[in-house]
C-alpha cells in the first residue's frame, strides 16, 4: 500500500523477522486477486489477495491482516479461508481486534514469538517515524509537483529519500533523511502561482493510499495545476484506531450540521474534511471509494446535498477492478477545466 | 389534542423486526401511525431515483416507503443502530439510514432514536428520550416500553413456536429448503416473498432464517465463523448452523452489493458441506424468470438425489 512496505519492513526486521514485500502492484495483481475474491466484496479484499498470492509463491510464514469498522474487520477470517483451501499454509496475525497500543504490541509479537518487547516497541518507534516522514515527503510533493519547472524532479528526489530511509534504524537516522528530503524538496524551483486551484482528496482509506488503486488521481489532478491536499494517512488511522471515540467526536463536530451520527469506517471524516475545505475556500473536492463501499456511499448522500446547496463541485469517483485509466483521467481534465474555468469568472466578477 | 397525531413507519429495513415493538410503543404513547404499503414497482423507482447508485437495494427500497409516507404523517419515523449488544455490530446502512434520510429528503420532518450498546447508549434509554420529545411523561414513556417489549417478545416467540411446529408436522415425502436472508429482503413483497411463494408453488416446505430463536442463532453462529460480528449476519449463521441437518438445501436469498453478505456467502459456500446451497444475488433489475429457472433447477436436482439415493437403499 503506497509506500508504507517500507516501515513494516523495518519494523518486521528489527523484530528479527524477514519480511518478504509484495511485488509491485500491476494488472495481474489485481486479477489474480479478483478471481479468487467473492464477486462484489469491495476492492481492497481483491488487492490484498492479489498481494497475498503474489508472496505466497516465496517462503512465506506469517500474513498479518488489521481491520476497521466496516467489511475491513472481516476480511482476516475469510482472507485466511479462501488462501487454505488454495492449499497454502502459513499463520495469520489479525490485528482487527486492537483498540490500544500495549495490545497492538502484544499481537504484533505473534510475527516473531519470543522477541523481546524492548525490540518490537524500538522497532515500532523507528517504522513510525519512517511513516511520518514518508507521509510528511509526499504531502510536499502532492500539493507542488504540479508547479515543478522541470518535470521528475521530486520523484527523482523521492526516489533517493525512499533509498536512504530504508536502512535507517534510529529515530536519529530517519530525522536526518527526512529533514534533507525536505530541505531538497523545498529547493526545486517551482512556477506556482500565489493562488493555485486548491483540491482535496477524501474518501475510503486504501484506495486513497494506494495510487495503483485509484489511477494515479492526485497525480493527474496535480499535473493539471492543482494543489493536492489528502487528509488520511497510515499514521492518522492508527491514531484514531487507538484513540476510541475521541476521533468520531471530533469529525462529527467538524461535519457541522450535515451528519448527526457516525456514519462508519471514514464517511464521517469524508464529509468533515469536505466542509471544512469548502468554508476554507477551496476550489473543489475529490470523492474516492471501491465500489459499494458502503459507509461512504452513506457519506455521498451528504456530499451530494452540499455540493448541490453550496454550488460547491465534488467530483465522485469508484474504483473497482475493472477501472481503465482513461475514464479517470478524461474526468479529471475535464473537473479541472471547469475548476479553472469558475476561478477566472469569480475573479473577473 | 383536537386533531390526531400520526407517525409514519416505512414498510422496510428494521421495521420486519420491530414493527410490533415500534406500532404499540408510538400508539401506547397517543400517536397514531401510519405504515407504508408493501413495496410495489413504483416505490422501487423512486427510492431508485432518491438513492445513489451504489446502495444496496433494501436501502433504495427503503428511500422509496420513507418518501411515500410524505403528507400522510407528521413525522416520519427512521431509527439509527450502530450496535444493538455490545462487542457487536450492525450494517453500517442502518449506522447511516438517518443522516441518509434527512439529507435526501431534507424537507421531511423526522424523529429517531439513537442505539449503541457498544459505547453504552440502550434501547430503552433512547426509546424513553423519543417519548419524552414527543411530549409523553415518564411515567406513560415507562409503561408504553414495557408493553411494547412484551408485545414484540410475544411476537418473536409466537413466529418460532409456528416454525418449530412445522418442522415437526413434517411430510417425509417433501422437500425441506432453508431460505437464508436478512428479514427486510425475506419479508418484503418485491424481494423475498416472490422467492418463498415460489418454492411453496413447487411443493416444498420452507423454513426461513428468521424465524428462529435469535440468541441461540448468535451463539451457534460461532461454530461457523467465530470473528463475525454483524448481528443480523450471526442470526443468519446461526440459522444455518441450527437447520443445517434437518433441511435438504439452503438457498441464500443476497441484494446487491451487501457488504457483509459478499463476505458471509462465501465463507459459507466453503465451511458448509453436507448440504447444498445456492446462493441468488438480486438487484433491483431482477427479472422472475431467472431466478424461478435457477429455483426450479435447484429443486430438480434435490428431488433427483433423493430418488437416487432411495434407489440405491432399495437395492442394498
């Protein structure tokens, strides 16, 4: 998922395991793990065994599955089922039932039994600082890579940070990688106007952190002069997952008077970010799901009374595995367009 | 009060499980109330026209009865369940179904209950909140709970006393089939009753999933699948797990996309041996003909293994 195969591999090393990462994420991925999906379980089921078969053809012994408040809780036991009776055997670390971080630790241990809990909490701190500072990186690089003067600069630049942070074992190391991406980052010259098209990016959690998954969209809304905002990270997931209901409250308060109860997994927080950029003055809004994902389908019934009250423009989109690139990027340019289009006459008005 | 008070109930979702609790509770309390009639091809269009696209079709069902019920009620009534006994869950459609609701039909006025017993929020509590808004002293808001909990346990009871009864009086010669299904596909007039009126014309005896002892069901579910955790889906379960050695084939009755359905289907089709299922997934273009083809056949072929199986005893 994205990048972050980068920190469980630290953290999978440094508890004394191997970690054995999946291959990049292609067309076969995604049928191979349909085929053996049910047929309309949402996308991210699909991916997952996708990834799964992919590792299981290696020397693989333990799967770890999380869960979520929605299908996503399930996924572990059925996940487990389906790959059995393939005739795989391997042992399966589900993370679904963790609601504090001494339990996380405590389950996380079941991937290398007998390590000590010194290990996994140091191993735990260095994969969460590399989250962050992966997280940190492309936040800078969603909101200017559309501004760059030459093009592949920041991805070059990636490309090295991702290279250094991998061997860095010390919160220490991983400040010092991070700070130079950054510095490096900050330093290529961009041609961005004072106020560029400002665009969020809200929806269902995996397709949101996996480009694969979702087309590449914030990269095609960059390239069409945008400033990319994305709210939901890997880290801020887990914030949330170990923070109880504290997390609900706040986005419940943040959605104003739109949604009255949660509307599960992250529809709450799908209208709430949207709200709150709408009354910051932002110039539209991505909506992205797997097909059926239910709790934002709940939220799209929110989101499509606001967009309509608030002449505000939402552009939904659905993944699922048989999404082709060019629907989403004829879309986009064409979302753009009028973004770019609305800017000019409110400016002129 | 010169004039009478009306509440409006939608013919859909909780209301096939709560319609006795919901009916003697608003009319204990001196509201009339008004109930939507049994869903029909217009009420399907327009909850088809109301809902996004990718809701599942008892929710656009459901979009449907709520909207018809405008001018008949003062209020329409649309409770929101997040967890109805702790460390379980619900669909998250019924999380939804109020924020739904008054954001499709903003215009609309409506009253809810909120109940979460995972996070300590009960349905007593929040039915006795309802009555006290709609004006009720405690003292009626107690005694109107008490009577309609009564009332929907009588209910409960009597609809398992009918099934195991008709488990008991069975003809050997018929086929037995289970139909497994959340109740507001099974109960309703376009989705579920075309499935069960069809097997009975082929003469089999149908036993449904939710006419059962639903706390058991729960538990039993476990030994099928001990990490679910959607209430209705353990009662389904449940079911299965219960009928599975008395019935000659389960049909699963599944709406298109049911999130935790896409996922129960198939752990079932793989944990389940022993007895035949065939799962049908409906959407709201169903046309009859297909299904009766695929009911029919599945039937067939039962009756087939039967007289096979008689045959081969014959010659033992």
């Amino acid at each position: 998922m994205g990048e972050y195969w980068l920190p469980f591999s630290t953290l999978a090393e440094m508890m004394g395991a191997v970690p054995v990462v999946a291959p990049k994420m292609t067309r076969h991925t995604l049928e191979a793990g349909a085929h053996v999906s049910p047929e309309f379980v949402c996308v991210p089921f699909k991916y997952n065994m996708g990834n799964f078969l992919e590792t299981l053809e290696g020397d693989v012994d333990v799967i770890v599955q999380a869960g979520g408040g929605c299908r996503f809780g399930y996924y572990g036991e059925v996940q487990d089922a389906i790959l059995r009776d393939m005739g795989h055997s391997f042992e399966l670390v589900n993370l679904f039932e963790a609601r504090s971080l001494p339990t996380l630790l405590r389950d996380l241990r079941r991937v290398q039994p007998g390590v000590s809990y010194a290990r996994i909490v140091r191993g735990f701190a260095v994969a969460w600082r590399q989250a962050q500072a992966i997280e940190a990186v492309e936040d800078f690089v969603r909101k200017n890579v559309g501004f760059e003067r030459e093009r592949g600069t920041m991805d070059r630049l990636v490309a090295a940070f991702l290279r250094e942070l991998r061997p860095t074992r010390t919160l220490r190391g991983v400040a010092r990688v991070r700070a130079e991406a950054l510095g490096a980052l900050a330093a290529v010259p961009l041609d961005k106007p004072e106020h560029p098209l400002r665009v969020g990016v809200v929806g269902e959690l995996y397709v949101l952190m996996e480009p694969f998954a979702n087309c590449g969209v914030e990269r095609k809304l960059a390239e069409h002069g945008v400033e990319v905002h994305r709210f939901i990270t890997l880290t801020s997931l887990v914030r949330s997952g170990l923070g109880g209901r504290k997390h609900v409250r706040h986005a419940l308060d943040k959605a104003g008077p739109w949604v009255t109860y949660h509307l599960g997994a992250d529809g709450t927080e799908s209208v709430a970010n949207t709200w709150e950029l709408m009354n910051s003055g932002f110039d539209g809004m991505v909506h992205i799901k797997p097909f059926g994902c239910m709790p934002e389908v709940s939220a799209m019934s929110v989101l499509q009374r606001i967009s309509r009250e608030h002449t505000f423009p939402i552009l939904f989109l659905s993944f699922d595995a048989q999404t082709a690139q060019a629907g989403v990027t004829t879309r986009v340019e064409a979302f753009c367009d009028m973004l770019e289009m609305r800017k000019r006459r409110h400016a002129s008005a | 009060m010169a004039e009478e008070r009306r509440i409006g109930l939608p013919r859909s979702l909780l209301y096939h499980k709560f319609h006795t609790l919901w009916t003697t509770f608003f009319e204990e309390l001196g509201w009339r109330t008004v109930t939507s009639p049994p869903t029909n091809r217009q009420l399907l269009e327009r909850g088809v026209a109301l809902a996004v696209d990718e809701s599942c079709v008892p929710m656009k069902v459901f979009l449907g009865h709520v909207e018809s019920l405008r001018g008949r009620c003062d209020a329409v009534f649309v409770p929101r369940v997040e967890s109805l006994i702790e460390s379980e869950h619900v669909c998250v459609k019924f999380m939804g179904a109020y924020d739904i609701v008054r954001n499709t039909l903003p215009d609309l006025p409506l009253v809810t209950y909120d109940v979460d017993a995972e996070r300590g929020v009960h349905e007593r509590a929040s039915m006795l909140k309802l009555a006290r808004e709609l004006g009720a002293g405690p003292l009626k808001a107690r005694r109107a709970y008490a009577r309609a909990t009564a009332a929907q346990r009588a209910h409960d009871v009597e609809m398992v006393r009918l099934q195991e009864s008709a488990l008991e009086a069975r003809d050997p010669e018929a086929v037995r089939i289970l139909v497994v299904g959340h109740s507001y596909s099974l109960a309703d007039e376009l989705i579920g009753k075309p499935i069960l009126d069809y097997l009975g014309s082929l003469g089999v005896e149908v036993l449904t999933s939710d006419a059962i002892d639903k706390p058991k069901a729960r538990e039993l579910s476990r030994r099928i699948s001990p990490t679910i955790k959607w209430t209705y889906n353990k009662e389904l379960l449940g079911a299965i797990e219960l009928y599975r050695e008395h019935v000659d084939g389960i049909v699963f009755v599944v709406t298109f996309p049911c999130g935790p359905d896409s996922l129960m289907a198939e752990l079932c089709q793989r944990r389940i041996e022993g007895v035949p299922i065939v799962t049908l997934v409906l959407d709201e273009l169903q046309g009859e003909a297909g299904l009766r083809t695929r009911l029919e056949s599945f039937v067939d072929i039962i009756r087939a293994k039967r007289t096979i199986a008689e045959r081969a005893r014959a010659h033992a």
